[in-house]
C-alpha cells in the first residue's frame, strides 16, 4: 500500500518542528553561558529581519 502524500508531509513538517525546538533551546543554553554568542546570534537575527524585508519589498 501506498502512502498519502498529505501524511508524508504532515511527519516532514513534525520533524522539522521537533529539530527546531531542539536547535533553539541548544542555542539558547549556549548563547546564555557565553556572551560573544548571544552576540553574534542577535547579528544573524538583523541579516535574516534585513533579508526578509528585501524580499518583502522584491515582491510587492
């Protein structure tokens, strides 16, 4: 038997979310114990905001 495509992309999207919870809260605790993390994770957070709003703007 075949498998739906739907439930496919329902367990894609669960692991992605699972992955992420655990990438963010690894970030957080090592972003905690050392300041020149938290540093450069607020840089990558403006590129990716400033990145987003370029696109925004390409597609308006």
């Amino acid at each position: 038997m075949s498998k739906s495509p739907l439930l496919n992309m329902v367990k894609g999207v669960a692991v992605g979310m699972v992955a992420g919870a655990c990438l963010g809260y690894a970030g957080k605790s090592a972003a905690d114990e050392n300041p020149k993390i938290r540093k450069k994770i607020n840089r990558a957070k403006h590129t990716v905001n400033d990145v987003a709003n370029t696109a925004k703007y390409l597609f308006k």
